[in-house]
C-alpha cells in the first residue's frame, strides 16, 4: 500500500514497482496490484490488463481486470459491464 501512496503522489518508480508485482506468483498479490492500478494507473496500463484477463482461468480475478480495464477507460470492458 505504501507504493499505492507513493504512485497517487506522483512517484514513477512506485508505479514501475506496482506494475511488476502484477507478474507476482502469489494470486492475492496480483488480484491486489490489479486493483491498485484501477486507483492510479492509466491507459498504459490497459493492455497488460488485457493479457492477464486472456491468460486468467479464476472469475474474481477476470472480473477485476475488466473493472479495472473499464476504470482506465477501455471502452470494451465498459461494455462488459
């Protein structure tokens, strides 16, 4: 939670850090970092959404990219709502 902050405050590094943990093998640490980023990604962060959500068997955690997907502003997921 503390990159969470430090990305909300503008910090680049703590984004990279949030964006790398969304590769984490533990699936609790990844259904988290994809709801960080909804808070304080962007659009950039959408396509790597999209290949974890075409990988992803568990319907929590492809719920969660879409929303997350949606919340960054693809308009896809936003019909998948």
């Amino acid at each position: 939670m503390a990159s969470a902050a430090l990305a909300r405050c503008g910090s680049p590094a703590a984004l990279a850090n949030i964006r790398d943990q969304l590769s984490h093998e533990d699936d609790a640490i990844r259904m988290i970092t994809v709801w960080v980023l909804r808070q304080v990604g962007d659009a950039s962060d959408i396509e790597t959404l999209r290949q974890l959500l075409a990988n992803e068997t568990d319907p929590l955690f492809r719920g969660q990219c879409v929303n997350a997907m949606a919340q960054l502003g693809d308009p896809a997921a936003r019909e998948q709502l």
